[in-house]
C-alpha cells in the first residue's frame, strides 16, 4: 500500500477538547514521507526544513535540525486513511 520516499496524505482520528471546551473526536490530516514500511507499522518523516521557503516554517524552527520521526500502526482503530500526494 505504501511506496517508501514517496509523500502521503495520512487521516487519523484525534480525542480533545474542541474550542468550545466539549471533547470529543475528530480527524486530523498530515503529509508526511514514507521512511519506511513493516507490516502494519508505517515509519512517517515530518517535514523537511531545509527544503521550504523561510516564510512558511514556525517560529523557532532550526532548519538544519532532523526531520520528526512517527510510527503509525495501519490496523489501529485511529488509522481512518492515506492518500497519495502527486508530486507538483
């Protein structure tokens, strides 16, 4: 299902408060690159500072600090779906 190097658009669901102080569930949507795949278990990479314009990185944010590290289990209940994002 996943090709390694390549970006995706991955749904999960969240649990919290939302801004009316009620808590509840709702999804959350990232892109990350595939790192790499075992089983269920996929190893996303976060973005890449080095590579974006200075206007669109966080406040703080060291350029040259490693890419974000994250583990996702794809049998999870949490796990909703990854889209494939087209290269531009």
């Amino acid at each position: 299902m996943f090709e390694i190097g390549c970006d995706y658009e991955i749904v999960t669901l969240m649990t919290g408060e939302n801004y009316e102080g009620k808590w509840g569930t709702y999804e959350t949507s990232t892109v990350y690159e595939v790192a790499s795949v075992d089983g269920p278990l996929v190893k996303l990479l976060g973005p890449d500072y080095s590579k974006i314009n200075e206007i669109l990185i966080p406040p703080g944010t060291d350029r040259n600090s490693p890419r974000d590290e994250t583990i996702i289990n794809t049998a999870s209940l949490f796990f909703v779906r990854a889209t494939k994002v087209q290269a531009a």
